[in-house]
C-alpha cells in the first residue's frame, strides 16, 4: 500500500522568502504521479503541480517548483518570492500511474503561513 | 479544468436530522467523488460514484449513514444522515480530470456542516 508523510505540520516565513515544504512517500510502483494541492482558508482545493515519475525533469509552475527525488521517494516544494496569496493548507498526493479509479493517496498537509 | 459547484457552502444541523449536500459540474464526468476533512485535518475519501451504479463506499463509511445519488453525468447528492455532533466536518466534491495529459482530481469548494 503506498503511503505519502508530510513531516511538517506548520511553518511560517516572511513575505518575499522562499520556501520548502517536504513529502516524502512509500511505494512500490514504477510509475506513478505526485501532486501538490493548495487549501486556502476559502477552502477551495487547487491543483498547484505536478510530476510524472518516469520524468527525470522537476516540473515548474511559475513561483512553484519541486524537487523530485525517486530514488528516495521524496517530492518537495519550492515556492519563491513567497506572496501573502500563498497562505494556505499544502497537501501532496500519490496516484498510480493508470489508475481508472483516480485514487489519491493524501499527506497530512502542511499549514503555510506567510508573514507580512 | 472543470467548474465544480456545491450547495449548500455551510450549514449548522440539529442532531438526529439529514442534510443533502448537492454537487454540480460544467461538464460531463464518469467518476465523481466524495470527502470528508476534519478540522485542520487532511482528506478522507468517503465514496466515488459513477453515473449508473452504486457508489463504492470505503472502509467505515456505509450507504445508510451517506447514501449517494448520481442521476446523470454532471450531477450527485451525499446525504448525511441521523448526523451527530462527529458529522460536523468539511464534505469536498471531487471529479476526475486531466491536467497536462495526467490524470488528476478537481475539487468543488466544499459544504461546511456543524452538527449541534
């Protein structure tokens, strides 16, 4: 069964910084997805990125990028020049790759805040 | 991405009653899914429901409590039924999607119930 941590319930940092939120995952699979979703306290859950596993390449999204690591089955995210707007629960998912279910596997979520 | 949409966006109930939570979407879908969140807490997958068939409920959920209708391609109700204080959570809709060729879920903003 696959399994997705996210080691840190809550982290805070001024305006303008960059930050690292971590998710690591435990999987047997080959190839699978890996998402990040944002929560706002509108409540409204956002696609931020994602990643294919058979691409070595890290996907970006504009502020957003993360760092891939397969062989220690880590996923985190990078988010620069951080904004007020990004304030917001983070949480990160697992998928298999052809799954007809769609099923995600959740982290715990990360509580983001961003400091003016 | 699809336009998800979901009534009521909060409630407060009397325990022992039901409330239908109605979940819409701008296109046609074959899977749609159902969440609860807890409080500061990450996503709990209650059942996914295909337009035509039953909804496949997951380990502790059970149709009496959350029965689910999905009368056509854009359309499903949850009910929450005899609710307790313990109801009292967040109940995210989600549909199957793709974003950049991968497939992935896209959420509707959720209902907050409090059960008192």
């Amino acid at each position: 069964a696959q399994t997705v941590t996210q080691s840190q319930p809550e982290m805070s940092v001024q305006e303008a910084e960059t930050v690292t939120l971590s998710c690591t995952y435990d999987t047997s699979e080959n190839n699978y997805y890996l998402f990040w979703y944002k929560q706002p306290p509108s409540r409204q859950m956002i696609l931020v990125i994602r990643q294919e596993a058979y691409k070595q390449q890290n996907a970006t999204e504009n502020r957003f990028s993360v760092n891939f690591q397969k062989a220690a089955k880590s996923f985190s995210l990078k988010i620069s020049d951080s904004q007020l707007g990004d304030t917001a629960m983070y949480f990160c998912a697992f998928m298999r790759f052809g799954d007809s279910n769609y099923q995600l596997i959740w982290g715990a979520g990360t509580k983001l805040i961003i400091k003016p | 991405s699809a336009v998800i949409s979901q009534k009521p966006s909060r409630d407060i109930c009397q325990r022992g009653t039901s409330l239908t939570i109605q979940c819409q979407v701008d296109s046609q879908v074959t899977m749609m899914f159902w969440y609860r969140q807890q409080p500061g807490q990450s996503l709990t997958l209650i059942a996914t429901a295909n337009q035509g068939s039953e909804a496949t409920y997951e380990s502790g959920f059970v149709i009496d409590k959350f029965p689910i209708s999905r009368p056509n391609l854009t359309f499903s109700t949850l009910t929450v039924s005899n609710m307790s204080p313990e109801d009292s959570s967040i109940y995210l809709c989600s549909v199957e999607g793709l974003a950049g060729g991968l497939e992935t879920q896209y959420f509707g903003p959720g209902t907050r119930l409090l059960v008192l």
